[in-house]
C-alpha cells in the first residue's frame, strides 16, 4: 500500500494492445490511480517483464503480485472490490 492508502498498481501495456486500454478503463472506473509503462518506449519496462519471465501485455502489478491479462477477477480479488 502507498501512504495514501491506495494500492501500488504498475500496468505494463503495448500500443496495439486492446486489452491494454480495456484495463486502464475499468481501474479509472473503480477510481483507481495506477502508472502505466508503454514496454515498447520504455526499455526498462520491457526488461521488468524479461526477468519476470512474462512475454505479453497487459501486466497489471498490484503491490507487485503480477495478474497476466485482464483477469477481472484476479484484480476484483487483490483490490477488494466486491
């Protein structure tokens, strides 16, 4: 958790990725503040996902506990929300 209270959210996304933005939206729905890293302009972002061993967008990162994909449930889970 950040001192706000928030969760610590990193979404690791591609610029052709629909999946990407699908998850963008629902965390801005549910008021959720994340940072997002772009890996094909940001090289350290693309590396994060190398030595996770994680080969495709989105990564969502909730207090580093990797969700691959938009696995609504999994993030629901992780965010408490009901």
């Amino acid at each position: 958790m950040t001192a706000s209270g928030q969760p610590r959210i990193i979404i690791f996304t591609g610029a052709s990725c629909p999946w990407c933005g699908r998850v963008k939206d629902y965390l801005k729905e549910k008021r959720f503040r994340f940072r997002e890293v772009n890996v094909e302009r940001d090289p350290d972002g693309a590396r994060e996902l190398q030595r996770r061993n994680i080969r495709g967008v989105p990564v969502v990162l909730i207090n580093n506990f990797p969700i691959v994909g938009f696995d609504k449930e999994k993030i629901d889970k992780l965010l408490g929300i009901k």
